[in-house]
C-alpha cells in the first residue's frame, strides 16, 4: 500500500527540477512525517541513493523523520514573536499537553515545535496549528485554543 | 590562449580548470584540506582561498572552485589570506582537536593548539572535507552521504544505520585526510567505521586466501563488465594460472 502512495506521488511530480524536494513535501503531508521506509521506496522509484535522500530529509526543519501528531502547532519563535515573549507561549503549551517542545501527545493528536519567523511579523505573537494562524495572541487564550482543537476543530 | 596572474607572476592556463590547478602547476604552495586531483573540487574547507584583485568579484574566493579565466589577477599569500586561513584552521582545531592534519596544518600557518582544549561533547576527526562522500559517489555506491546541517551537519550512512550499500572498497579510507574512517578485518568479514558497514571476503578457489570484498567484485563486474575475479583467483594464483597456460600454448610438451 505504501509503495503504491509513493509510486502515485513519484508519477504526479515528473518535472526532474526540484523533484525530489517536490515528493519529499508530498509525502509529509501524505503520512505527516517521512516515514523510513518510504524513504526508501522513495528512492527506488527515483533511482537515487538513498543517502541522498536522507541528506535532503534532514537538511530542512520542514521535514520531520519522527511521526507527528494530527495537529501541528507551531509557535513562532522569530525575533519579532521573541521579543513579544513567545517562549512563555511554548512553555504554556507544554504545560496543556504535557509535553515538550518537538514532541507528541501520547494520543497522537498534537505536536509542538518552535519555527523561525512564520512571515507575519506585524502580528506578533503568532502561533499557527495546521493552517489556522492566530495573531496578537495572549497567553491566557492557550487553555482554550487547544480545548477547541481537541474538540474536533478542523476535522472536516 | 589565456593567462593568469598569481603574485604578480603571469602563467599560461593551459588547460588547467581551477586556479588551485594553476598553482599547484606552479609550485605555489596553497592548503588544502578538502581537494583531491581525482575527485570533483566542493569548496568545503576554505582554506585554499586567495585573494582576487582583478578579473572576478574581488576579495576572498576558494582557489579550488575559482575557474582559471584570462585575465584574472590572484594573490595567494596576502595578510587578508593569511588571517582568514588561521582563522579557519583554529576553527578546525575546535572542531577535530585529535586530527594529526589539522594540528600539522595549524603549526605551518602559525597558530598553536590551545594547550586546554575545551572538550566537545562529542569528539570527532571528521572535518567534514566530504571527500568520502564524493569517492563513495564516483565509485557508484553513494552508500554514505552528509545529512543533517548546521552543527549538526555529519557524514554517515542513510539513518545511521548499516550501510547496506558499502561494497568493501575503501576508497573513502584512501581519501580521508584525517583517519576518521578505519576497516578493519575479522574472520572472513570486512568491517568500516563509522559506516557501519561488514562486507564478506572472497576466497580464492586455490589457494582460499581471502582476497577481495565480494560486493566489490560483483559491482564492476556489473557496472563496468569487469570481471576480475573470474575465474575465483586471487591475483597470485591468476598469474601463475595465466603463466602455466602460457607455457602450454608457447612451449606445448614442456610440462610434466
Ligand atoms: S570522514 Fe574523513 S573524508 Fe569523510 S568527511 Fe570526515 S574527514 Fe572528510
Ligand atoms: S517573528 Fe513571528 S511572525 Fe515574524
Ligand atoms: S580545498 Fe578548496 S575549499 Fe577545501
């Protein structure tokens, strides 16, 4: 089943420009993280070595090799969010979930990481879960954001 | 034909691609710690730089991917070069305190170890020169390759796991400047550090010497149709196989 995903993904990103990155980005949001044995079926069907594959997997922060929860929340730790305190909000996160920061909850439905500047600077604090960003955000809102995602926001 | 100007001297480029090229042509002394004639230049280490003053972007530039173009004016050993490459070469210090070629390099250009080295957590030779990674690239098995970036930044083989596709060659050991990488025998087997890697050893079908790694001898026998253990002989008993059937042909009656 695995090799038939990554055999469709492979045929629907021909342009040999980028390609691997294209596949490597398509498979994350396909199995939310990179996956070893993907990777190596990833690399059968590209005819590349596998170390290659690795070596780009590894090389950007976008991509993860441990499994990640269903919902990603990012909190942006750039220098702007920095300054607004942004780790006060990583820290009030890890409490709610009970995990630090990288990690995922044991049911599997979130995951917490710290990103370089999401680009919205003006907004700062910014954290984002999956697609949702939420700007100008105040610490006491945490408790509440996760209780709506944990309720079943964005499960449509 | 074009021509080059390294400390003030005009040379012929004749068919050298790289100023380092050049230079070494020349007798001009540069270090390098991540170029090897046989393998393509990567521009890792910089400790190669020159200084251009005309004919490219001026200022600081690795000789060894700086191409050799008519008109171009290098220095090689201005106070500029000589305080970036110390600076380099106390960072590779920092970096791989135990490599003999680092420390070697630091006494030529003038800097001395620290005489207490802040331990790192975790001590290596690597210097990260990737010339075991290109030499395991042109021979055609690629079975290690950097990851990661940043401090981070290491070579190894794909998840740090055994690297299934080492054949046994070595030639990461014959490039690598610094002895991070060792093979080592037991039994019939071929082990390499840090790969990770065991490969077995082909017996000779005479005289049963083990005599080259098995994935070796299947690779250029696929890949280049080179099939030099064919007749399962290590290379002395090949050549007195050879000789004896030679002798046959030339001198037929002549044994026994
Ligand atoms: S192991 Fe040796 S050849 Fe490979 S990158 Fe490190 S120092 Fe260079
Ligand atoms: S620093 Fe957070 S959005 Fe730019
Ligand atoms: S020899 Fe040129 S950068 Fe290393």
């Amino acid at each position: 089943m695995n090799d038939v995903d990554v055999r469709r993904i492979v045929a629907s990103h021909p342009d040999p420009e980028g390609r691997l990155l294209s596949v490597l980005e398509a498979i994350q949001q396909r199995w939310r993280y990179l996956p070893e044995e993907v990777l190596r079926d990833v690399a059968q069907e590209l005819q590349i070595p596998l170390s290659r594959v690795y070596g780009v997997a590894t090389f950007y922060a976008a991509f993860s090799l441990e499994p990640r929860g269903k919902h990603l929340i990012s909190v942006c730790h750039g220098t702007a969010c920095h300054v607004k305190g942004a780790g006060q909000f990583t820290e009030r996160l890890e409490k709610a979930l009970g995990i630090r920061e990288g990690e995922t909850t044991e049911d599997g439905l979130f995951t917490l990481e710290a990103v370089r500047c999401l680009g919205c600077c003006s907004l700062s604090p910014v954290i984002r879960i999956d697609g949702t960003t939420y700007g100008r955000v105040r610490p006491e809102q945490i408790p509440e954001i996760v209780a709506q995602w944990r309720g079943g926001k964005g499960d449509d | 034909m074009g021509f080059v100007t390294i400390n003030g001297r005009s040379v012929p480029i004749k068919g050298a691609k790289t100023v380092l090229e050049i230079a070494r042509r020349e007798g001009i002394w540069i270090p390098t710690l991540c170029n090897h004639p046989g393998l393509p230049p990567y521009g890792a280490c910089r400790l190669c730089l020159v200084e251009v003053k005309a004919g490219a972007k001026p200022g600081l530039a690795a000789s060894c991917t700086l191409p050799a173009t008519d008109g171009l004016v290098v220095e090689t050993d201005t106070p500029r070069v000589q305080r970036t490459r110390k600076i380099l070469i106390k960072l590779l210090l920092e970096r791989a305190p135990e490599a003999e070629v680092v420390k070697d390099l630091a006494k030529k250009l003038g800097v001395v170890p620290p005489a207490e080295q802040v331990a790192a957590p975790e001590t290596t030779r690597c210097i990260l020169c990737g010339l075991c990674v290109r030499a395991c690239e042109s021979i055609g098995s690629s079975a290690i390759g950097f990851a990661f970036r940043g401090s981070r930044r290491k070579v190894m083989p794909p998840f740090g796991k055994p690297a299934l596709e080492c054949l046994g060659c070595q030639a990461c050991v014959q490039v690598c400047p610094t002895g991070e990488v060792v093979f080592t025998i037991s039994g019939n087997r071929l082990q390499g550090e840090p790969w990770r890697s065991e490969v077995e050893l082909k017996e000779c079908a005479s005289c049963g010497r083990l005599f080259a790694p098995r994935p070796l001898v299947e690779h250029l026998k696929e890949r280049f149709g080179f099939d030099f253990a064919g007749e399962e002989l290590c290379p002395e008993c090949r050549r007195q196989a050879m000789a004896a059937k030679l002798a046959e042909t030339i001198l037929p009656g002549a044994q026994g």
